[in-house]
C-alpha cells in the first residue's frame, strides 16, 4: 500500500510539470537540456561572453540582466558593452554613468532604441549602481550606411577622428561565411542583388569585436549583448575576435523561438554554446 501511494505520488507530480508552460528552456550546442546554473558556471570561465537577444524578446532581455547580476556576485571583475550603443557615443555614456550629465540630457543625445527604457535601461543601471564600465561598441549607424550605398573603400576618405569609431581599416572580410551568404541570399530572393549589403553588417560585427578586444583581457569577464545574428554559429562577431585578440575564452549564448521549448529543433543545433529556447507565442517588447 505505502508503494503505491509513493507511485501515485510520483505521477501526480509528474503530471503536474507535465502540465506547467515553462516560459524558456536552456540547451547545449548539442540539443541537450541544461540548467541555468550550468550556464552561469561555464560563463564565469570565460573572458568574453557574447548574449545574442532577439531584440524583442522579453525573457532574453531578462535573462541578460539576471546573467549579469549572477556573474557579477561572483566577484570577478567585469565589464559590459552593447551593440545597442554607438561607439561615438562613448562619453556621453561615461558622462551620464558617472553622473556628470542628467538621465534627461543622456535620452535626448544618445540615439537610443525604441525599446531603450524596458530593456536597456536596467543593465545601464546595474552599471551605473556597481560603477562597471560600459562599452559603447557599435559603429554609428551613418557609417554602417555609408557601407551599405557603396561598400568599404568610402570609408578611406573619413577624417581620422570618424574612423576612431570604427574597427582599423581595410577590416578582413570573408563573403563566403554563411552569415554574409545568407544575407546576400536574402537579399537576392526580395529582388535586390547588392553585394554591400553583407558588407554594412561585417563592419558592424568587426566594429563591435574591436571594442570588446580593446576592453577585454585575461582575469576579466567582458559580457556583450547583441542581436543573435551577429554572433549565431561561432561567425560575426566571434570571427572578428578571434582574428583581433585569439587568446580570449569566449562563450556564446543565443535566444531563439519555438512552438514548443520540450525539446530543441534540429535547425537550432550547433548554433551557440547555449541556446535559449522561448516559445514563439512570447509577448513582445515592441
């Protein structure tokens, strides 16, 4: 008798997590379900982590924040950055992070994201109230532009203070990563055949690599947040790393949406060391 109600138990339980509509589910890059702690342990050993969001997911955003708090109360010294900021932009954020300037002044000037005030905001504060230092790694978004109209050699002719704010030039380039490929192919199938296309997000992926690099050294944990893309399949940014500073331990992270988070899809495997799995009925941010 005690058996079987310690078995009818055992189902009950069972049923009930059965039953529960869990939000998100952590994998490896083999399609194995990990804890959220694993993720955390392996991320502490690493000098770069790069959290790849989908902009408008609110669990990725959470997540970037809670990782941050967890490393963070690790002790190891640490620093943060964003493609979300751009890098002409970098006093502006040290002067608003080391209240020289007002939250107002900061909104106004800093070119911020829509999505700013939910999603951003909190890691700004979490790095103002700890006195961490933030990157402002992206390239401003006129010289992407300038890529994209008509490729790497316009930016040859910048004054020397503009190309301060992007990656050395002529930045190495590979048109046959897949990352690039599948743009270009995007591109090809919506009637549009421009080989810079590619071109403007290589020099934002090198651009953001570059400023990670510049900040991040071995006993240092340096976490960006970036959209997936730009660090998908070990490509993006991590290759632009690997070319600038090789030496570094990096751990990718990447969000992606499903029908259901029971188990990882095929088409998600491989894709980061960690792969966070949100339903794809999710609210959005925006």
């Amino acid at each position: 008798m005690k058996k079987t109600l310690i078995l009818f138990s055992a189902l009950l339980v069972f049923s009930a997590f059965r039953s529960d509509k869990p939000a998100y589910r952590f994998f490896n890059s083999d399609g194995k379900p990990v804890h959220y702690k694993k993720v955390v342990n392996t991320a502490e050993n690493a000098d770069v982590v790069l959290f790849g969001e989908l902009h408008n997911n609110p669990i990725s955003h959470w997540f970037e924040l809670e990782i941050t708090k967890d490393l963070y109360a690790d002790k190891k010294p640490m620093v943060l950055g964003a493609e979300m900021f751009e890098h002409d932009n970098q006093l502006l954020l040290n002067e608003y992070l080391t209240g020289k300037i007002s939250k107002k002044s900061f909104d106004a000037q800093a070119r911020l994201w829509p999505n700013y005030k939910t999603d951003y905001h909190p890691l700004l504060s979490f790095a103002e109230k700890h006195h961490l230092p933030f990157i402002a790694t992206n390239i401003p978004r006129r010289y992407a532009s300038v890529v994209f109209k008509n490729g790497f050699e316009a930016l040859d002719s910048l004054s020397q203070e503009a190309k301060s704010y992007i990656a050395p030039l002529p930045i190495p380039y590979d048109p046959d990563l897949k990352c690039y490929k599948d743009m270009l192919g995007e591109m090809k199938g919506m009637g549009h055949s421009s080989a810079n296309f590619p071109k403007a997000q290589a020099i934002k992926d090198a651009t953001m690599a570059w400023f990670i690099a510049q900040n991040a050294q071995k006993g240092k944990l340096f976490i960006h947040f970036n959209g997936s893309y730009h660090s998908d399949n070990y490509q993006g940014i991590v290759w632009y790393l690997k070319k600038y500073k090789p030496e570094l331990k990096i751990v990718t992270i990447t969000s992606v949406e499903q029908v259901s988070v029971d188990s990882l899809e095929n088409q998600y495997r491989n894709r980061a060391d960690f792969i966070l799995a949100v339903p794809e009925s999710m609210t959005k941010t925006y």
